[in-house]
C-alpha cells in the first residue's frame, strides 16, 4: 500500500501538478500568483528540512550512529524525489569516507553553514551542547517563517481575486447604468464615472501595469527568502535588515570556536570559508585583518557593527571575569530576539496597511456601485 501511495505521489507531482500549471497558465492568467507561492513553500521547507537534517546529525553523534544510516532512515519518508535523492547522495559520500565538511560542499544546502563550520573546527566528537548553543533556538525563527509565509499566501489569494468583481462590474454592470441613466438625462456621479474611467484606461495602457504587476509577485518573493536566510546575497539595502541574524550566527561560531580553544584567526577562517555570503566572508576577512594588526576583537565587532556599545561593555566585563564563552551566547540569543521581534512587528503592519488599502478599495468600488441607485432612486422619489 505504501508504494502504490509513494507511486501516486510522484505520478503527481512529475506529470498531473505540471501539466496542470502550464493549463493554468495559459487560460487563467491569475494563477501566475501562484508561481510566486510555489517558490516561497519550497523555500520553507528547505528551511524545516535543514533543521531536521541537523537534528538528525546531532542525535547521530550523541549516540555514535554512523550518520549515513539516520540520513538513509530519513530519506526514506521524505516525500519529494529530487530532495531524496539529494539526502540519498549526502548519506553516500558520508559512507564512502568523505568527511561531513566535505560532502556539505559538494552536495550543497542539506545542512547549514554555521553547523559546517562547528565540525570543521572541532571535528565530530563535539559535546552536544555545543551543537544546540551553535544552531540556537531554531523553532521561534521557524515559527515567525511559518507567519510570515500564511500571511503572504493569504495576501496572493486576494489580489487576483480581487480584480475579477471591478472587471465584471466595469463591462457588464456599468454598461447598462449608462443606457439606463442616458434615458433618464442623468449623468453618473463621480466617483462612478471615476472607476470607469480608470479600468478603461488600465485595460488601454494593459503594458504599463506589466511593472506593477511584477513588482506584486516579486517583492514579497525577495523579502520571504532575505528575511528567512536563506539567499546568500546582502545587497546594499538589505544589509542592515539581516544584521542582526548574521552577527548573532557569527557570535553563536565564535563562542564555540573559543570553547574549543581555537585561535581567533583560525575561528574567523573558517567562518569565512564557510559562509555562503561573499559580503559576510569579506567582513570576516577584515575582522581577521584588525586582529593580525593588533586591535582587541570587541572594537573590531563594533567597527563592523556587530556589536553595539551595551553589548561590547557586556564583552569586556566577561572577558575581566573569565565568562566569554557564555557571555557571547547571551549576546547572540538577545540579537535573534531583536531579529524575531522585528519580523512580528513587520508582519503586523504589512498586514494593517494590506487592510487599509483593502478597504479603500472596497469603499470605492461599493460607493461607485451604489451611488447611481441612490442617485436614481432620489430622482424618481422626487
């Protein structure tokens, strides 16, 4: 039963769901909306599939499991063949005697970064505490990602949705309150006569809007996949929105790093060898240059604002006393706080504005609707 299930699955998913999107496609244009919630669902799941993988791998070290084996267990009830065949292929290298740092560059997003580079420091007989303390609490995160993603597919199944009633109303409805007013010498009222006017010119000029339209689909896109992490890219403007995630990941790296009695230089390498991101590599790369020079590692955080001034006093009077290590943890843990914090209060207020202009919406498409009846009925009561 569980094959012909498996067999229904992937019929699904490789033949009927494609050839059903590009039937979409082709005869009904709004489910391009659809393209972009098809994107950020696989992006979450990447995203839970990482934490999962992770766990995996911290339980197999912690009962000395051969990894391959938990990693083979799992690829056998994930559902999707291309992300286990991905699985199978990581399990296979880990099997053939390939290191875990290894395989994590050749066969790439299975496990995070951070992770990679706590095994390339320590190797992998690591306590397990030092794995959580690296990781962090990933379930707040993946429950704001959770959020975030249920309110943008609440917002793509409205815009399409929405044009349909002032399409149909425009050229069906508003057609025969022209005649019915025309007969009766009246004039429609403005705000009418202002909806008219503007749906004729938007079908008219239908090519300026393509803009419009891309910017719908694509923005909330980007923002999904720069606020969850997972692109590696740190363009000029979203830098500082994910300051805080990459410093508090490259705290959580260094306080293990400094528990395994690393040298500094060698931490900060081999978080710049393992970073996805080439502006975050080049930060690192600066950082380890300040310390070459001399310079003390809090003022060179501060420098590239990755610590501020609380924090940095909070460093120094840990270092006085001999609590680094766990000073940096509580550092990183207040950072993903501010992080999380942030992205429920954006949440928040994406979600009032999209009602705002939702309800301004529906007020002028009800007043130009029922403007030209009331209009009509004041003239016959009169």
């Amino acid at each position: 039963m569980s094959l012909l299930f498996r067999f229904i699955i992937c019929f699904l998913f490789v033949v009927i769901f494609p050839l059903l999107g590009v039937v979409l496609l082709v005869l009904f244009w709004p489910s391009w909306f659809l393209i972009p919630l098809i994107i950020m669902f696989f992006v979450f799941l990447k995203i839970r599939r990482q934490r999962m993988v992770q766990a995996l791998i911290q339980t197999a070290l912690e009962s000395e499991t051969p990894i391959h084996e938990v990693l083979y267990s799992y690829a056998s009830m994930c559902w999707g063949p291309w992300y286990r065949a991905k699985l199978i292929r990581f399990a296979d290298k880990l099997q053939a005697g390939y290191s875990i740092v290894d395989t994590a560059s050749i066969v790439k997003g299975v496990i995070g970064y951070n992770i990679i580079g706590l095994i390339k420091l320590g190797g992998t007989k690591l306590p397990d505490k030092l794995f959580t303390q690296t990781a962090g609490d990933v379930y707040p995160n993946g429950r704001i990602q959770e959020q975030s993603l249920f309110r943008f597919i609440w917002y793509y199944w409205y815009l399409p949705f929405l044009l349909f009633p002032t399409l149909l109303y425009t050229f069906v409805d508003l057609p025969r309150m022209k005649y019915i007013f025309r007969d009766f010498g009246l004039t429609l009222p403005s705000i009418t006569l202002f909806v008219i006017n503007f749906v004729h010119d938007f079908v008219k000029y239908w090519y300026l809007s393509l803009p419009l339209l891309f910017i719908l689909i694509l923005i909330p896109i980007f923002y999904f996949n720069f606020r969850s992490g997972i692109i590696p890219w740190r363009p000029f403007g979203v830098r500082r929105i994910l300051r805080q995630r990459d410093s508090a990941q490259f705290l959580r790296l260094f306080a293990a790093g400094l528990e395994l009695k690393r040298p500094i230089e060698e931490i900060v390498n081999v978080y710049s060898q393992v970073v996805p991101s080439r502006y975050l590599c080049r930060l690192g790369q600066y950082f380890n240059t300040q310390i070459a020079q001399g310079a003390d590692w809090i003022e060179s955080l501060q420098k590239i604002h990755w610590l501020s001034r609380s924090e940095a006093a909070l460093l120094e009077s840990a270092v006085r006393t001999d609590h680094v290590e766990a000073m940096l943890l509580e550092v990183a843990g207040g950072k993903e706080q501010q992080q999380h914090t942030s992205d429920i209060v954006q949440i928040q207020l994406f979600s009032i504005l999209f009602v705002i202009l939702l309800g301004i919406y529906i007020a002028i498409l009800a007043l130009s609707l029922f403007m030209p009846f009331i209009t009509l009925i004041t003239v016959l009561a009169n």
